[in-house]
C-alpha cells in the first residue's frame, strides 16, 4: 500500500511497536502513522514519534519490529 500523505514516494508497512504489543501501520517514507483497521486517509495519520511517545518510548528504529508490507 502507498501512502497518500507523502504523495506516495513511501510504502505502508505493518509493525509492532514492542513496548506495547501495539500493531500499528507506518510509512517507511515519511513515518506517518495509523491504526491498523482505519481507513487510510490524511487526515487520521499521525507522526510516529509523537504517538509513541505518550508510551514513554523514544523514536528509535530498535522500538518497532517490520511485520510485513501491508500490501503483501
């Protein structure tokens, strides 16, 4: 899946935010982020760094596992 908030340059990844056990989707673009089950739009995207921080977790890559592309 492409995401339509970097004008697709990026693709849609599922991952495991590990503190949580939170699976959530993110662009490998621009790390935008949602819920994994919304609907992709715009407006319901959130940047990684500022969800997981209100988990107290810090904007690592050695935070998430990449589950799968979401396309896939």
């Amino acid at each position: 899946m492409l995401c339509p908030r970097c004008d697709q340059q990026g693709q849609v990844e599922l991952v495991v935010i590990k503190k949580t056990g939170e699976r959530v989707l993110r662009c490998d673009e621009c790390d935008a982020l949602r819920q994994n089950g919304d609907e992709v739009m715009k407006s319901n995207l959130v940047d990684f760094s500022t969800y997981v921080a209100q988990f107290g977790v810090i904007d690592t890559w050695d935070e998430i596992e990449t589950i799968n592309a979401a396309d896939k």
